[in-house]
C-alpha cells in the first residue's frame, strides 16, 4: 500500500483525529486511479496551536484522555453544525486526582481563538457542571501554563 503525505488545510470544526476518532474525506466524484467515493481513507487532522495548547494544559493538570466521538451538537450549537467531537478525560495524578469524575470538552475552533464547553462530573453522583471558556491564539505562545490556570480556576469553580 502507498502513503503519501500532503498538507491542506482543513475547515475549523472538521474533528481532531485524536483518540479512536477517525476521520476521512466523503466524495462524489468517481475518477478513475483516484479517490473513490465507496473507499472510507483515513486521513490525520492534527489541532492548531490553541486548541494543542488546550490539550497540553490539561495533560499539565494531570488530566489523561479516555475516549474523543462525535455525536449532535448541543441544541444552542446546532446554528452552527449539526455534530461536535466530545473529548473525554480522566483525572489520573496531581491536584484533581479523583476529583472531578471526569471532564468533557466540546471545541469550537475559530480564526484565532478557541471556544470551550467544559463539563465537570462532579464525584458522588452530584451530577454535573458546565463551564465556557475562550482562549485567543495571542495565549498559545505562552505555554500551557496559563491556559493550564484558567481551566483549573474553572474545574474548581464547578467541582
């Protein structure tokens, strides 16, 4: 079998190919040595600097991936897209250790800045909380240090 690498941009809420969570281009076109339209090829879409420093800040703050699906959008996104990939993690060491049961984050990535949808499970079945956050491209090149902040000052507020 052939790999090829090749570089293109991808629209902003087209799914991270992060966990299991496969993604793959859908065509019509039926071009002979070329894509074809029953085929399901697997392609990688990596983040963009703010959502990678999102991802890393988490992992700063002890936090380990545990599963990434797409599933419907929540209803006061569905102007926006139909779908969103829901990216769950699981407290594994430091400060929130066994506190929250789990986080799950929906990313809305646009031209520089990412919107989160952050919900907390809270631990003894006390259900759940829900925090917004944005974070702008201009808070990337710092590190995930702040952005690490920002969450945990979010968790705790809805913990």
């Amino acid at each position: 079998m052939r790999r090829d690498s090749l570089l293109l941009p991808a629209s902003y809420d087209t799914p991270l190919s992060i966990g299991s969570s496969e993604v793959w281009p859908q065509t019509g076109l039926d071009v002979k040595s070329v894509f074809d339209p029953e085929d399901e090829d697997r392609i990688t879409v990596r983040p963009n600097l703010i959502m990678r420093t999102v991802l890393d800040a988490l992992e700063h703050l002890g936090f380990g991936l545990k599963s990434a699906r797409n599933e419907s959008a929540p209803d006061r996104f569905k102007h926006r897209l139909t779908f969103a990939q829901e990216v769950e993690f699981g407290p594994k060491r430091g400060e929130f250790a066994g506190r929250p049961d789990e986080l799950e984050l929906l990313m809305f990535p646009s031209e520089g800045s990412v919107d989160l949808v952050m919900q907390v499970d809270r631990p003894g079945f006390r259900g759940e909380s829900y925090a917004e956050l944005t974070f702008s491209e201009g808070e990337a090149p710092q590190g995930p240090d702040g952005v690490a902040e920002a969450l945990a000052e979010a968790i705790r507020r809805h913990s």
